[in-house]
C-alpha cells in the first residue's frame, strides 16, 4: 500500500464503506469509518447528533475525528460532508491520498432508496435531493488525488484502485 492513510470520499451510498472494509481485508491494512468512529465515541447515532445537537456539533466531531488520524497507511472511508468542512479536503491531501468514488445520483438512489436511517431522502424527490447536495459538493471532491467511477464490482475496484499505484 502507498504510504500514508488512503481516504475514500464521495456521496452517501458511493460505497466508501464497503470498498474500505473490502481494501483493509484484502491488504491487511487498517480501515477506519469515520462515521462509526464518531457514533462510537459519542454515543448517539448520526441522525440523534443532528437532531439533538445540530449539524454544526457534527461537523466538529468530524474535524475532531479527522485529528485523530494518524499518517500511518490505511483506508479511511468518510462521511459524505467530511471533505466539505473545516478545510478537510487540504487537510486530508496533504496527509495522505484523497480518492474519490463518482456515481451519478440515480445510481445512488438506486443503492439508497431502502435505507431508513436517511432522513435526508425521505422527500417526494429524494434523486432532486441527491442532484443539488452532489453540485454543492462537487467542487471539493474533484479536488481528490484520483477520481474513479464508483458503480463498478467491489473486485474491480480494487484493481482500479490497485494499478493507481495505490495497493
């Protein structure tokens, strides 16, 4: 594996969770979830933080999190605003490699529209929803070292990610 922590970014239901446990798996590497580290360490689902305590708590527990990383080599799967506050994008660049799973938002309705946890998406037009939240983000993703197309096998994905040089 490249040296230095790999972050993987991008939309909810890009993936990043599920290719990262699949990379620390097939690489013996460590993975870390952002999201599950800070429901952890607070005690409270992602939804309870919003809710109880807003989205600006939030994402200062994500840059608190962010802290804690260290520059050693492993897969870090982040929240899908992680990258959009507080500098994070710079910040992650210049730890380690930023790589960014895209997918249009139909395909992530398609992997999304039976998941209950996302309140976000309980509207008449949940794909609406995913198109403007994936304009406002754009920008900062594109940012990433490496841009891969993220509807692919979690197999091929490796091998992608694989002859970037990073595994």
């Amino acid at each position: 594996m490249k040296q230095g922590p790999v972050f993987l970014v991008g939309m909810m239901g890009a993936g990043k969770t599920s290719l990262g446990e699949y990379l620390g798996i097939q690489t013996g590497h460590p993975f870390l979830d952002t999201d599950a580290a800070i429901v952890a360490q607070s005690g409270k689902s992602i939804l309870q933080i919003f809710q109880t305590e807003g989205e600006s708590a939030f994402r200062a527990m994500e840059l608190a999190c962010f802290e804690t990383i260290s520059s050693e080599s492993q897969w870090i799967a982040t929240g899908g605003g992680f990258p959009c506050h507080h500098d994070l994008i710079d910040k992650m660049k210049s730890l380690g490699t930023v790589l960014y799973l895209k997918l249009e938002p139909e395909e992530l309705w398609n992997r999304l529209e039976k998941d209950d946890s996302r309140p976000l998406l309980k509207t008449e037009n949940p794909i609406e929803v995913l198109e403007t939240r994936l304009k406002e983000r754009a920008e900062i993703y594109e940012q990433a070292h490496f841009i891969i197309d993220g509807n692919q096998s979690l197999s091929d994905l490796f091998q992608e990610i694989e002859g970037l040089g990073l595994i």
